[in-house]
C-alpha cells in the first residue's frame, strides 16, 4: 500500500496502527517530522502527513507538536476542509489523553467548519468521536443520536467513484463505528445487540488484514460476555484478543487493556491470585504513561478484588485514588463504581459517616445515567401499581358478598325476637365500623401509591424531554441552513431547562413547589455545558426559596434566555475574565431576579426589539405577574448588562 493510504488509514482509526518506539525516538521522529515539512508539495499533504503520524502513535503527549503544526498551515491556507481535519485530529489528542471537555469543544468547532459543504465522510468521523466523547461523559440521548447521524451519513456516501485506498479507509470506518455501537449497546446491558455488532466489525477487521484492530474487537467482545455473566466464554475471547494483538504489534497500552480485562475477568471467577498479577501489570503501565483513565479502572478493579478478599484498607487505598481520578476527569460511570467500592470498605472498617457519603454519591451518579433499564424499571412499576389495585378491588368486593351474606343469615334467623335484633344491630355496626377501617387504609395506601407514580411520572416526562432534546440535536447536527440550526439549539435548551425542573421535582420527597437554589444551580450548569465555552465563571447567589411549579418554569425558561444571550453576543474571544452572575433573593417583600454578565453591553433600545428571545421573556414575565427591566453597563467598570425581575412575594407560591 502506498504511503499516503497508509496515512490516512491512520487518521481515520488510530487503533489499527501501532509503534514499539521508546519516548526519544519518538522526539526523534517528531523534530524531523517538523524540519522537513515544507517538503511536501502541498499544504493538504503536510496536514495529512502530520496528523497521519500523531494519529499512528495513538496521540502520546508528545505527538502535539505536529498537531499545532497542521493548525498553523491550516489557517495559513484558510480551506475549511483542512481546518476541519487538524482541529478533529486536535480533538482526538485531548480525547485520548482523558481530557473530554476539551476533545468535545475540537471536534463541534471542526464539525462547524464543515456545515456547509458536502465533505459527508469526515463529518462522519467527527460526529463517530463525539458520539464516544458523549457515552464516555454519561450523556447517553445525545450520544446515540449523535452515532446514529455518523452511521447515516455512510450510508448516504457513493463510494463507486473512490479509490481502492478510499475504499478501504471507508471500511475501516464502518468497522470503527460499528465497534462504537457494539460499545454502546453493551453499556445499555443489550448484549445480544452488542454481540452482532462486534461480530460484523472483527469480520471486516480480519477481511482487511488489520489484526491489531480485531484484537481490539476482540477484547471488547470479552467484556461484553463478562459484564451478562459468561464467564467462561469472556476469558476465552479475550485471550484470544491479546494474542491477536501480540501477533500484530500491538502499542503496549492495548495489551495493557487486555491485562485489565484479563484481570477483572480472573477476579470474577474467584482466581485471585491470577486476577492480580494481570492487574497489576495493568495498573504500573497506566501510572508510568499517565494514563489517568485508565489508570482509574484498574484501581477500581483492583479495589473490589481487595473486597473480595477482606482486605478492606487496600481496598479503601485503591478506591480513594480511583475517585479522585474520576472526579477530576468527569468520568460519571468509573466515579460512581469507585464510590460503591468505598462505600463497601468503609463499612466493613467501620467509618459509617465515609460510608453513609460514599454510598449518597454513588446513588446520585447512578441516578444521572439515563438508560433503557430505568424506562423498564418504570413500566413495571406502573403495572405492578394497576395490578396490585386490582387486587385490592376484588378483595374488597369479596369482603363485601360475604358481609352481606351474613346479614341476611343473621336477619332470617334472629329478626323473630328483639334481644336477636338488638344482637343483629350490633354486629351490623361493628361490620360498618370494620369496612370504614379498611377503606381507609385502602384510601391512605392509594393515596401514597399515586403520589409515587406522579413523582415516576415527572421522571418519565424528564427522559421525554431529554429524547426530544437528543432528536432536535440530531436534526440541528444535519441541517445546513445556520439559523435553522441555530433555532434548533436554542429550542434544544429551552427543553432542556424543563427538563432539569422535572428531574428536581422526581427526586424531592414532596410533590408541591420546588427549591429553586437546587433548580437554577443544575441549569446553570446544564446551560454552560452545552455551550463548551472555555473559561467563562459562574456566580450564584441564590436563597432556597420554595415556589410553585408554573412559576418555577416560566423564571427557568427565562433564565435560559438570558443566559444564552449572554453566551452568544456578550463576550469577544480576547477577554481574560468572563463570568455570568445570577441572584435571586428577597427583598421588600419581593423576589429579585438578577442576570448579570461583564460582556459588552446592550446598545440602546436594543430591549425594544421583537425576537423570538426577548418576545418570550416578556411574555413569560406578564404570565407570572413580574416586572422586567434592562440595563447596559458600558459606561462602568466592568461593562456588561443586567436584568432585572421583580415578583411579589405573594404570586410565587
């Protein structure tokens, strides 16, 4: 194969090349890569090559330096095309080096370059690496969405005009992207899905001859039948995909992951001492490459093996490191697992408060990791509900013919004399007085199942939102026209600001208003997310007020507006210092409502325009009976704007 096909089987899917270079070679190759780059004809061809080569050895700390080089060529040649491949490329690096914030931030801007052209392979790649960016954050709506418009796209591509390079990059990523939903159904626990995927992927791995990657499958496929209980069948194929691994070259860090995968799986079939020594190679690759995420598994692994066996300090040991990796990388699924493994060795040792903390933090990240398994969780629970009502029903009708029976037995029998009437009375009341007692229990039982399903009801409505947010993400990711698009997203946190409200409203032990400091602070933050602006503070003030539901979504839906507004207009690229401040406080027997930022100010009347924006924040401020006011800072230090609305204490409850 040609040299240039070889680079761009690089580019594509880095898991296919790999390199046994030790770290001065690789500085070697990295300085002579840089002296001789003006070598190449032409500037697609040096941008091809420099990521080509980062992309060959999996992005290592020290590939960056050709990276910036393909980004300074790329806006030295101003082709958007070009640009969009550097910041990709750029984007995998920060990925591969556990930096999700910043691999997710690359990769949109790569995408934006390329919104308006027709370039339907690269932007399937790109959306291929965020939908894994996203699954690897939690956000599993967005992240399916998102693989499901990559797979589109490759599916819409005529390849018979394509070179036999071309082609066979073109199934290399059919491979990729099949391996990634093989990943995602197997962290949805559909295995039998997950299964067919990988199958079809390390088919096509061994027909192009990319042994490495079949490895790669391989492994994959191991921790799937791991995680649905075959234990067996797990280790089989997965000393299968090292061997594959070995057998191609493989970079020390994919038999590292074979390692971790061995390990865990020795330590389920309770070989101990096996299932350490794994680990532990594993674990010594990953801190001596800080290799931060993965290093993270491997304690956690080693953590519950430690459980296993009583020890409970080692186990604390790991756990505690694992954690604090996590919370640093964001890294919700591998955080929540080390909080269960601490929750478990702090209790064994007797440290119930770390314990009791422990276990409040694992529950809140399960919590945040929406799947198909809650949805049937609720179904159930709805049909458990009808059914045991049902029951009681016929209970209670049953309870009802036989008291009834009895009356007429004790009437026919005893009506002739008085004492038998007065004896027929009694226990005629005492029956009524046994039927109130029990409808009453039935009552109050009722009532707490229906204050049950309303809270599973504001869940289901929350994961309804959160669909249609992913499905307007993923019309918004395929639509050319810009305001279209720039409509689409705005919609897309409209909803989702409803959204976080009836996550609240699920997780609150009552049912009747809702504390806004919980609200504002979770949307805030949602708002902020969606944007990937870097460097832009956050201040909250806000008092824990209790207001009702209707007004709770109007002020959340306007601070939606104005947040987002601040976030598209207030600020320049070259400002040091951006922050957004919010308070909502009492006041005079009012409620204030600020939302202030340091950008660059309004100009005058311009809260005097009819946008979609400003039309829908002073409708929703008539609606609950406020005052709105704005005003431009420009003329103070910092500039900025503030808005400003007044409610009346008494119309927020």
């Amino acid at each position: 194969m040609k040299l240039y096909a070889i680079l761009i089987l690089a580019f594509c899917f880095p898991l296919f090349i790999s390199s046994q270079q030790d770290s001065n070679k690789l500085i070697k190759i990295v300085d002579s890569l840089l002296q001789n780059v003006e070598n190449w004809e032409t500037d697609r061809e040096r941008i091809s090559n420099l990521t080509g080569f980062a992309g060959k050895y999996r992005y290592v700390s020290g590939t960056k330096k050709l990276l910036d080089k393909a980004i300074e060529i790329s806006k030295r040649s101003n082709e958007e095309e070009l640009l969009a491949q550097s910041y990709y490329s750029l984007g995998n690096y920060y990925y591969f080096n556990s930096k999700l914030d910043s691999a997710l931030f690359y990769n949109t801007k790569a995408y934006d370059y390329l919104k308006s052209k027709d370039f339907l392979f690269l932007k399937a790649k790109i959306l291929n690496s965020k939908g894994t960016i996203y699954r690897k954050k939690g956000n599993v709506t967005v992240a399916i969405a998102t693989m499901l418009a990559s797979k589109n796209l490759m599916e819409t591509i005529d390849t018979l005009a394509f070179t036999d390079a071309e082609k066979f990059q073109f199934k290399g990523q059919n491979l990729v992207l099949n391996n990634s939903l093989a990943n995602f159904y197997n962290q949805m626990e559909d295995y039998e899905t997950a299964l067919t995927y990988y199958d079809e992927a390390h088919n096509m791995a061994l027909k192009i001859g990319a042994t490495v990657n079949a490895g790669v499958i391989m492994s994959n496929k191991g921790e799937s039948l791991l995680n649905s209980g075959n234990i067996k069948e797990a280790i089989k194929v997965l000393e299968q995909g090292k061997r594959l691994k070995i057998e191609g070259n493989a970079h020390p860090r994919l038999i590292a992951n074979s390692d971790l995968n061995l390990g865990l799986a020795f330590s389920k079939q309770g070989n101990y001492e096996k299932a350490l020594m794994f680990l532990n190679h594993a674990h010594d690759y990953y801190s001596a490459n800080k290799l931060d995420d993965r290093l993270a598994l491997a304690l956690n692994y080693r953590g519950q093996l430690f459980l296993k066996q009583g020890q409970y300090v080692k186990a604390k040991e790991n756990c505690e490191k694992a954690k604090q990796i996590t919370r640093e990388q964001s890294d919700l699924e591998a955080y929540m697992e080390a909080c269960k493994c601490l929750y478990e060795a702090n209790k064994n040792l007797n440290l119930f408060e770390a314990s009791l903390s422990n276990h409040e933090a694992y529950l809140k990240a399960k919590d945040s990791l929406f799947n198909e398994k809650n949805v049937k969780k609720q179904t159930q629970l709805e049909m458990q509900y009808m059914f045991d009502k049902e029951q009681e029903l016929q209970k209670l009708e049953a309870d009802k013919n036989e008291k009834q029976r009895k009356l007429y037995l004790s009437i026919a029998i005893l009506g002739v004399i008085v004492a038998s009437s007065l004896t027929f009375l009694y226990s005629k009341n005492r029956s009524k007085s046994k039927l109130l007692a029990t409808q009453k229990q039935l009552l109050e039982k009722t009532v707490g199942e229906k204050n049950m399903l309303l809270k599973e009801t504001h869940h289901r409505v929350k994961n309804s939102f959160q669909i249609v947010s992913g499905l307007l993400f993923l019309q918004a990711s395929t639509i050319k026209d810009k305001t279209a698009s720039k409509a689409l997203k705005e919609t897309q946190n409209r909803i989702n600001s409803m959204a976080v409200l009836h996550q609240k409203l699920y997780k609150q032990d009552h049912t009747s208003g809702i504390d806004c400091r919980d609200y504002i602070t979770a949307l805030i933050t949602d708002i902020l997310s969606s944007y990937s602006i870097p460097n832009i503070e956050k201040k909250l003030t806000v008092e824990p007020i209790i207001m009702d539901i209707e007004v709770v979504t109007s002020l959340g839906l306007i601070i939606n507006e104005m947040v987002t507004n601040s976030l598209k207009y207030a600020f320049t690229e070259n400002m040091a210092h951006k922050y957004i401040e919010i308070k909502l406080q009492r006041k005079n027997g009012n409620i204030i409502l600020e939302v202030v930022d340091n950008g660059i100010g309004i100009s005058e009347n311009e809260d005097k325009k009819d946008t979609l924006g400003l039309s829908l924040v002073k409708d929703l401020t008539k609606k609950i009976n406020a005052e709105i006011s704005f005003e431009s800072l420009r003329s103070t230090v910092p500039k900025g704007t503030k808005v400003v609305i007044v409610l009346n204490e008494k119309d927020i409850l």
